[in-house]
C-alpha cells in the first residue's frame, strides 16, 4: 500500500514538470516573437486639403467725404452708433446757399406771374408779340432750373448712411472745415463679411466659383464656417503668381471683425475606394519604398517586406497604389524592429 501511494506521487511529481517545462518552452518561444499591432486594410474616401491665409473684410464698408466743401455745421451721430441707411450723419453750414435759394425763389415768383400773363395775352389774345412770350417763359424755365440746382446743392450739405452699419470712427469735430475727399466718418456694417485670400496659380484648374470651403479662426478656435466660393479672380498677380478667390459669410453674432486672419481650406483632391495607410510606416530602402505585411506562414506568423508605390499623403495618411490589397494586414507598430520573415505575435 505504502509503496502504491510512493508511486502515484512519484507520478503525480513527474507529469507536473512536464507541464511545467511545456509552459516554459512556450514562453521561450513567446519570447522570441515580436510584439506587433496590425491593421487591416479597407478601401476608404481619401480627401486631400491645402490652406490658404484670407483676410477679413466687411461687404459694407464706407469712408464718408462730403461733396461740397463747408463748415461742419451739427454731428447727429457718436461712435459706435448704429444708425439705419438715409439717416443724417452730420449737417455743413448751408447759409449762403439758403440765401440764394431764397433769392431764386422771390425771382421766380414774379417771372410765373410774368409768364402767364405773356402766356394768356399772346396764345389767348394775341397782343404783344411772340417774342415777349417766349423770353417770359425762358425766364420762368431758367429760374426753375436755378432753384433745383441750388436744392440740390444744399441736400449735398447734409451727408447720410449710405446703408445701415455701425458708425466706427468720426475724424472731425463740429465748428472744422469738410472738404471734398477728407475722411470725415468710417461706416462699417458687420453683418455680412467677406473673406480674400491669394492662391497659387498652380491649384487654378481645381478651384472654381461654387466650391465648397471650410474656414476656421486662430481667435476663435471652436466657430468653424463651410461656405462656398463666391468669387475667382481671373488676373493672375505678376508678383506672386497668385489669382484671389473671395468667400461670403453671415458674421455670427458679429464676432468676426474686419482684418482679422481666417484660415481657408480647400479640398483639391478626393479619391474613392483609396487603399490607405498610416505614413509613417512606410519605409525606404536602396531600391523603392516597402511596408510590412503580418502574414500567416505554415503554424507560425511572420513578418512580410513588401514594395509598395504611393500617391498622395494628407497629414499622416498616404494612399497606397500598388502592392497591398484590400484585407492585407499592415503592421503599424513595431515595425521598426521587424524584419523580412521574422516571427511575430499580433497584440489583440
């Protein structure tokens, strides 16, 4: 009995260090294998952007010079102001131009009369002559014409919004003299705004008028717009080789403001059902660039170097067109320490 439980346990002894070195073995083997990750190739939408640096403009956009020279006469309006399109936004003396109008019109009154006396006697009675007749109504005519010239004169004197908007700076004060082609009121309206950016001649056969953007702002990293081409140029800048293209855009609660810098991103090229990889996996050696493939070989898993051509990269994605198929298993990490045909293990 004795020498019975003396076996068993012998036995009992000898199988688990059986299993014991079985295990070890496969550890050692473990340990020879590289640890890899892989991924699996599927045919995607590649799409491929570049930037353009826009500067920011509004669509409405105004310096105000008056038309006639004169005193300012009374500012209606303060800065930041908002004032509606055909408001007063400041008056120029108008005196001497209102004592003309004046003038004319006492003239006026007594050559209507004269005119329609000569008017009733010569077409009615024929007395006097037709001369008389027709020198009274040249008068009255000339005068009526004087008067509407010097009404217009003085509505020159009276400068209005040309459109609605904010009043963003006032030059002059009341009591200085206004001459034609001073800068005397800045007038923006910010609710639409317009975005120009200069774009190399080379990317002149993919952008048209229509094309859909995305734009983006360093001052306000979360507003992101998607707007369409609204304007190419057709003069190609002889300085820079460069033609501009020009974007619209409602101004979100007026945020954006004239001069700022916008970031225009344009799609110049989309493929579909494009073989993509990560581009740095992507190796080179004397004779062309390679990747590695995890591939099944007999009981074990090796890494495969394969050839592989590519096309275009955007960021950290290359397309690759020739030497992977669609189900391929890429190896993405660790393939800086494989080689061609040494074992590895895929991590799950």
């Amino acid at each position: 009995m004795k020498q019975n439980i003396i076996k068993i346990a012998v036995i009992f002894v000898l199988g688990i260090t059986i299993i014991s070195c079985k295990t070890e073995e496969k550890k050692d083997e473990k340990k020879h294998k590289t640890l890899v990750e892989v991924l699996e190739v599927q045919a995607q939408t590649f799409h491929h952007y570049f930037d353009v640096r826009a500067n920011i403009e509004a669509v409405e956009f105004a310096i105000i010079s008056p038309e006639t020279p004169g005193q300012i006469k009374k500012i209606y309006v303060k800065e930041g102001q908002k004032v509606n399109k055909g408001d007063i936004l400041l008056k120029q003396n108008s005196a001497v131009i209102d004592g003309q109008i004046q003038n004319v019109k006492s003239q006026l009154g007594l050559a209507e009369i004269t005119y329609n006396k000569q008017k009733e006697l010569w077409l009615e009675k024929h007395v006097g002559s037709e001369i008389q007749y027709l020198q009274a109504k040249t008068q009255y005519e000339s005068l009526q014409e004087q008067l509407k010239t010097l009404q217009a004169q003085r509505d020159m004197s009276e400068i209005k919004a040309p459109f609605s908007g904010i009043v963003d700076k006032i030059n002059l004060k009341e009591g200085e003299l206004a001459n034609p082609g001073m800068q005397v009121i800045e007038l923006v309206n910010l609710s639409n705004l317009k975005f120009l950016g200069d774009v190399s001649e080379t990317y002149l056969p993919v952008i048209n008028k229509g094309d859909t953007v995305n734009i983006s702002f360093t001052t306000y990293p979360d507003l992101k717009l998607r707007e369409p081409i609204y304007r190419t140029s057709n003069i190609i800048n002889p300085a820079n080789r460069t033609f501009e293209i020009e974007i619209r855009s409602k101004n979100i609660d007026n945020k954006l403001k004239p001069n700022m810098i916008a970031t225009i991103r344009i799609n110049d090229y989309t493929k579909d059902s494009a073989l993509i990889v990560p581009s740095i996996i992507i190796k080179k050696d004397f004779e062309k660039q390679f990747i590695f493939l995890a591939e099944k070989n007999d009981t074990t898993t090796i890494a495969r170097k394969i050839f592989v051509e590519t096309g275009r990269s955007y960021k950290d994605k290359t397309i690759i067109t020739k030497g992977i198929k669609i189900g391929d298993k890429v190896i993405v990490k660790g393939y800086n320490i494989v080689s061609n045909g040494s074992e590895i293990s895929i991590s799950n």
